[in-house]
C-alpha cells in the first residue's frame, strides 16, 4: 500500500450512535471520561477517524480492530499487521498517517500558535534551530516556530519514544525548499535517512516524517478528507 495522510474537522463531524459503536468498550469509557465536551468530541472524531481508516486499509470492520501501547505509549494494531498508523489532533483538525513503514510521525498546529511557540523557543528548539531562526524577518520567524515544532513532533513520534528524546539533541535546517536534519550521535540516528514533508490545510500546518528508503512517489501525502 503507499503512504495515507487523512484528516476530519471535528467541528464538521456529527456526533452519533454509529460513530459511537465503531469504539471499543474501553474507548467509550475513555471517551466520557473527558469533561470539555470539545475534548470529548475531538476524542471521538479521533477514534473514529483512526478505525475508519485502518479499516479500510485493512479490508476489515473498523469496529473488530484491536490496539496495544508500546514501551513508549505508542498505540499499535494488535495483532501486528503489515499497516502502521500515527495520529494527531489540535483544535479544529485531526490527521492520521498510514503507512507500511513503522518508522512514520505526523504533527499538526494552528499557525495561530506562532508567537506562544516563538516565547518557547529557546526551551524547545536546538542552537542552531534558535541560530536561524533568529536570522528570519521578524514577520517570518513566527511561522517558522510552528513548522519548527512540527517537524520535531513528527520525527519525534516517528521514532516512537517519545520525549525520550532531547529536543536540542536534533535540528531541522532548511536549504532552499529542502528540509535537512542533523542529529546528535547520542541519539542513535542518521538524519540523512528520514525524509520530512511539510503541508498548509488552512490554517493549520501539518508535518510528516518517514525513515528508511523510499522513492519519491512513495513519500508524497495527498491530504485526503475523511468521508
């Protein structure tokens, strides 16, 4: 199969006793277990979302599939399939990457969030991240902290352990259009292997992360709508 990259407003997405039942009993529970009912209805756009798409992939009822948590708390199909997946959400929009390539990440942000990542940076961003980032246009640098903060979050879920992961132990520079990542020996990695795709739905900023050997075509994402 080649890589996926789907996603659903939650804000479009109708609430009802079919999506409901496509969760598993341990779901729901988790799912009144939020007390915002926007969090709660994110959970269940989420979840749906996730099963939908896996379902699909899969050729098989979304409601009969099953997950585990990894080491690191990274959900997994169980038992292991020939599929892999990893999701994100933030206001206003979720999105699932499906792939047959463990090694996949996917983050999005509202670009609204600019100047609050921007105070965070020196906190969150590696020297030379902070370096160029510094060396933008003012008007620029904002917009370069959420597409900064994506990218980390993609390649930091695509390696699948989390904050394990010292943020300044890697950095993400940009030659031209082309995103290039330079990592600490400490961490175990080659960035030149890892490839990173960066896309706008409205306004929000998605980032995706791939590691391992793939042809061009195999790690373009067309965005595709949840229907």
């Amino acid at each position: 199969m080649r890589t996926q990259l789907w996603w659903v407003n939650p804000e479009t997405f109708a609430s009802s006793p079919a999506a409901l039942g496509l969760l598993s009993e341990q779901e729901r529970a988790q799912h009144q277990r939020f007390i915002p009912p926007q969090k709660r209805h994110e959970y269940l756009a989420t979840r749906v979302l996730v099963r939908t798409v896996l379902g699909r992939a899969l050729g098989v009822a979304p409601q009969s599939l099953q997950f585990v948590n990894n080491a690191w708390g990274r959900p997994e199909l169980l038992p292991l399939a020939p599929i892999h997946f990893n999701v994100s959400h933030t206001d206003g929009l979720v999105v699932c990457l499906v792939a047959p390539n463990p090694e996949i990440g996917v983050d999005t942000e509202r670009l609204v969030r600019g100047p609050e990542l921007l105070a965070l940076a020196p906190h969150v961003f590696a020297p030379q991240e902070l370096s160029d980032l510094n060396e933008l246009p003012a008007c620029e640098q904002a917009q370069r902290a959420v597409l900064l903060w994506t990218l980390k979050e993609s390649y930091i879920k695509a390696r699948g352990m989390g904050l394990t992961l010292a943020l300044n132990g890697f950095a993400f520079r940009f030659d031209a259009d082309q995103v290039r990542l330079e990592v600490s020996p400490a961490l175990g990695d080659d960035g030149a292997r890892w490839h990173f795709q960066t896309q706008m739905l409205g306004q929000h900023c998605i980032s995706t992360a791939w590691g391992g050997d793939f042809a061009k075509s195999e790690i373009y994402c067309q965005l595709t709508e949840l229907a």
